[in-house]
C-alpha cells in the first residue's frame, strides 16, 4: 500500500522517472543533456561570448564639471561676481585608443571565446567516455554475474545426484558438503561481482541522471584506425586548447606592441560667466607621448614574445604525448586483443572439456566429487574472465575512439 501511494507522487516530481534501460547511444546522449559540468562550461562560454561584445569598442566618454578662475586674492576675493574670468564650466572628454590596440583587444576576446569552446569540448569529451566506460562496465557485469548464476544452478542438480548416492551407500557422508562448499565459493564471488556492477550503475546514474540505472542493447565497439587518428589530432579539444592559448598569447604580443602608439583624447566644455561677460568654449585635443620604449614598452614586448614561444612550445609538446600516448593505447588494445583471442580459443575450450570429463569420471565412480566440483568451479571463472577480457578490449575501443578521434559509435 505505501509504496502504491508514493510511486504517483514520485511521477510528479520534476527529475524523477521510474529507471529503464539505456541503451549504449542514449545513455550517451542522455549524459551529454544532462551532466551539470557541461552544463556549467556551456554558461562560461555564453559569458566570454558576452564579454566579447565590448572588446576594441571605444570607454565611455566622461563627463566633468567645475569651477574656473575662482579667486581667493585681492579686491575679488570669493566673489562669483567680481573677477570676470570666473566662470562654472561644464565638458565632456572621449578618448581613442590607437586601433592596434582595440584590434589587439578582439583577437584576445576571441581567444577566450576559443579557449572556452575547447573547455567545453574536453568536458563534452571526458562525460561522453566516462559514461560510455560506466555503460560497458555495467553490460559485462550483469553478464558475469548471470555466468556464475548458471554454475549455480547445476549445483542443484548435482546436489540431487550426490543425496541419491548417499542413499544407496555408495558415497561417504562427507561428500554431501561439497556442493554446499563450492556454493559458498560462488557467493564469495557473486559477491565481488555484484559490487563491480553498484558501482558502475552509480557512475552510470552519475552521468545520465538516471535512477538505478540499467542497460539494454549491444555494444557498438569502434574501429580503430591509428593513421587516421593522428591525422585527426588537429581537431582535438586538447590541441584546440592549445592552439587557444596560443591565440591568447599571440593577442597579448599585439597589446604590447600597440602601447609604443600613442591614444588621443578629444574634449569640449562650455563656460559660463557673468551676463556682463561672454560665455567661452574650449576645444583641446592630448596626445601620449610613448617616449621611454626602452624602459617601458620594450621589456613588455620581449614577455610577451617569450610567453607566445613558450604557448606554442606547449603545443607541440603535447602533441607529441598525445601521440605517445596514443602508441600506448593501442599496445594494451593489442594485447587485450591476443588475451582475448587466447581465452576463447584455448582457455575456456580446454576448461569446458575438463569439466566435461570430470563429470563423465564423477558419474563413472572414478573421480571424486571435489575434483569434478573444482573442474566446474574452473570452468565458470574461465568464462568470467573471458567476459571480462572482451570488456578490457571494448573498454579500449571506446577509450581510444573518444579519446584520440572524438569518434561516437
């Protein structure tokens, strides 16, 4: 009854749904959607995009007010009225960048824009494969743990043949506590498996949003294609990154340089003075006079080339891991691979037939039960571990394809 009062109301609130399986693509997708991380480098991105708006425009003109000849001396002393220079004065000033620098200003505004945008994607990246990673983590642990399932199962029937034995007096006592034994190791087992599978359901729950978790569907394991891979690097969001940064410093060597040109201000104001006077306007123009390079600008300049030599250095830099990196990857795929290729072919082959024979001696009377139990035992953990090398390889696949290809299966 309580739980048919609280299923409707958990239907009302916003973010709870009853969990169904995902598919691999949707629980990508889904994360992709719904991952608060991506969600939060998508606002930086709208704020530098904001923020770009007002790169290379002109500041403000001021406004100022004031009070001109005023005198504190002589006949007119503190009299608005009897000195006839005295005047209030309103103006306005606007002043001009040189336009290296407001063209300096965009390119850096557009490098922030960049360097976002490759945030963006490198965080798009690391929840795209995290949950692809927790999906196939969650798809070969419920295979496990439905292959140990079966060996539990045929302890059942043997536990049968064993208790008919027993009766007729052909086996010892002691013999009816094997299965029971065997059991008891499979359990421990179960066990690990079951813990291996919370904790992929909780990292996929994590990313998609999704209570409890479940998958369905097959795995659509990627190729892998190392030559066309590294011609792919220029469009990864760690280089793009880079190249960002690059852009950055490259905006600021052209800020540096622009400092040697001089800015101008342009100004107006009215003055106002007694009616038996004129009123006056000023017109006046300044100019910065970028005289002292040597001690100023020049030193500027030179950090700002070094730190542009040292952002491409960087570049190049990582690039070269990542391509090291990448070699790595494909050296464990590889050997996951003949791991793989090994167990299917030779392990589980040999370990299914020296089941098969044990069992046929067990029931024959030439062998004795905790050796054919040990057999079977053997058996199932040949296979479990063939699930998990054929996870290891697919983990691979994924890993190298969003890694280094920013390939979506």
């Amino acid at each position: 009854m309580r739980k048919k009062f609280i299923a409707p109301l958990l239907a009302l609130v916003p973010g709870v749904a009853a969990a169904e399986p995902l598919t691999f693509e949707a629980a990508v997708q889904r994360a992709m959607q719904a991952a608060p991380s991506v969600q939060a480098e998508q606002a930086g991105v709208q704020a530098r995009r904001s923020a770009a708006v007002a790169a290379g425009q002109l500041p403000d003109p001021t406004l100022n007010a004031g009070l001109d000849n005023f005198p504190v001396t002589g006949p007119p002393a503190f009299s608005l009225t009897r000195e006839s220079m005295t005047m209030a004065r309103v103006g306005i000033e606007q002043a001009f960048p040189n336009p290296a620098k407001r063209a300096a200003e965009r390119s850096r505004a557009a490098a922030d824009i960049a360097l976002a945008e490759s945030g963006l994607a490198i965080e798009q990246q690391n929840v795209r494969l995290e949950t692809a990673l927790a999906w196939i983590d969650l798809y070969y642990g419920t295979r496990r743990l439905a292959q140990l399932q079966a060996l539990d199962s045929s302890l059942h029937d043997l536990q049968a043949t064993v208790t008919a034995r027993l009766a007729s007096g052909s086996s010892r006592p002691a013999m009816a506590l094997e299965p029971d034994q065997l059991r008891a190791a499979v359990n421990d087992r179960r066990s690990e498996l079951t813990a291996d599978v919370g904790r992929a359901r909780a990292r996929l729950t994590r990313y998609t949003g999704v209570p409890d978790a479940d998958v369905s569907g097959l795995l659509p394991v990627p190729t892998v294609d190392r030559a066309a891979l590294v011609a792919g690097f220029a469009t990864l969001p760690k280089l793009q990154a880079f190249d960002a940064t690059v852009g950055g410093t490259e905006a600021a060597s052209s800020m540096a340089r622009a400092e040697k040109r001089p800015d101008w201000r342009v100004s107006a104001s009215y003055g106002r003075r007694k009616p038996a006077y004129g009123d006056m306007v000023s017109l006046g123009v300044s100019i910065d006079l970028p005289l002292f390079g040597r001690k100023r600008q020049d030193p500027k300049i030179a950090a700002a080339v070094s730190e542009e030599t040292q952002a491409r250095l960087n570049r190049a830099a990582a690039e070269r891991e990542l391509v090291a990196l990448l070699d790595s990857a494909l050296a464990d795929h590889e050997m996951h691979m003949a791991r793989l290729d090994n167990a299917r072919q030779v392990l589980v082959p040999l370990a299914k037939r020296r089941a098969e024979l044990d069992m046929a001696s067990y029931a024959a009377g030439k062998l004795d039960l905790g050796s054919a139990l040990l057999s079977s035992l053997a058996l199932a953990e040949a296979e479990v571990d063939a699930l998990t090398r054929e996870a290891d390889v697919a983990r691979d696949a994924v890993r190298i394809a969003y890694t280094y290809g920013g390939v979506r299966p």
